[in-house]
C-alpha cells in the first residue's frame, strides 16, 4: 500500500484582537477550527480572483491613458503638480 506524503506550509496571518474575535466566533457558528474557517475563506476568494481575466497590455494603457487625460482636464494651466508637490514637501523638511 502506497503512503501519500501531505507537505503542511504554514500561514502566518495577523489579526487585531476586534479581528481575531469576528473570526473566531464565524468559524464557531461554522462549527470549524479558526485555521480551517480561514484557509476555506482564503482559497474560495483566491478562487474567484484567479477565474477573472486577466487585462492586456494595451487595457492598461488605455486604462493609465484615461486617467491622464482626466487628470488634464482638471490642470488646463498645465502645472507640473508633482514638482509643485516635492518642492512644498521640500520646504516643510527645511522648516522643521
């Protein structure tokens, strides 16, 4: 009779104490331990995540391109904003 080795890789998940008590007392109306409840929840998501396509190069570049022109359409003096951002990050650091 064949033996099947099962290789057990643990996760380490953190949780605030208000988190860890939402868990805890799910996986008990599931009647589950609080690892099984979450792994079960963790696969099924990762499940859904995987079945969505996945978007082209040239979705994302219309995508980012989308975003640009929006952000033009709001700056039609055509400011550098993010040059204007570092220099009054730049001026905050000096002062303090």
């Amino acid at each position: 009779m064949a033996v099947l080795s099962v290789t057990r890789k643990p996760l380490g998940v953190r949780a605030t104490p208000g988190q860890h008590k939402v868990l805890t007392q799910a996986a008990a109306r599931a009647n589950r331990s609080v690892s099984s409840f979450v792994l079960s929840a963790a696969l099924e998501a990762a499940s859904a995540q995987a079945s969505k396509p996945r978007k082209s190069l040239e979705e994302v570049r219309a995508i980012v391109e989308a975003a640009r022109e929006e952000v033009r359409k709001h700056n039609p003096s055509k400011r550098d904003l993010s040059k204007e951002l570092i220099a009054e990050r730049r001026a905050e650091a000096a002062r303090e």
